[in-house]
C-alpha cells in the first residue's frame, strides 16, 4: 500500500499566511506614519496591537504547519486575529480621515 502524497500544500498555506501578516505589518507601518501627526500618539495604541497581532500570525503560521495537516485541528485563532487587526488600522485611519 502506498502512502498519500502530501505534496506542498501545508508550505504553500504556510507561506501564504506568512505573507498575509507581513503585508499586514506594513499596512500598520504606513498608517502609523502617515497618521502620526495628525491622531496623536494615544491613538497608535491600536496600531500596536494590531502589529502584535500580525506578529502573532506570522509566528504561529512557522510553527503550525511544520506537522502534516491530517487530524490536526486548526481552530479560528489566527483568522480571527487577522480580522481584529485589519479593523483596528481601519478604525485608526477612519479616525485621522474625520480628524483632519
């Protein structure tokens, strides 16, 4: 009997969460420049987390799919930190759009 060909697909996931946190982490870095000058310091708390939190997916997409996909459990962490990070930026920048 053969054993399944697992192919890629766990690098090909892995990287492709990789870059997503990574092009989050720079859409942080140009809204906190941009937006610096204009909100204040206090309102780049949010953009803090947010950067913590696309660090936090970059980190956990290294380690996650270093084992084979079968009977692991993924759970909706990582997705959900996506989404709260890509709404902390929006409501930072929102904030600076009304502010300016």
């Amino acid at each position: 009997m053969r054993e399944p060909d697992v192919g890629l697909s766990n690098e090909r996931t892995a990287l492709a969460w990789q870059r997503t946190a990574l092009s989050l982490l720079a859409g942080v870095a140009v809204v906190a420049r941009l937006t610096f000058d204009d909100v204040g310091l206090l309102l780049l708390l949010p953009l803090g987390v947010a950067g913590l939190l696309a660090l936090w997916v970059f980190a956990e997409s290294r380690f996650r799919y270093r084992r084979p996909a079968a009977g692991v459990r993924r759970g909706g962490r990582a997705p959900f930190a996506l989404a709260v990070a890509t709404v902390l930026i929006a409501a930072v920048e929102l904030i600076a759009i009304a502010a300016s």
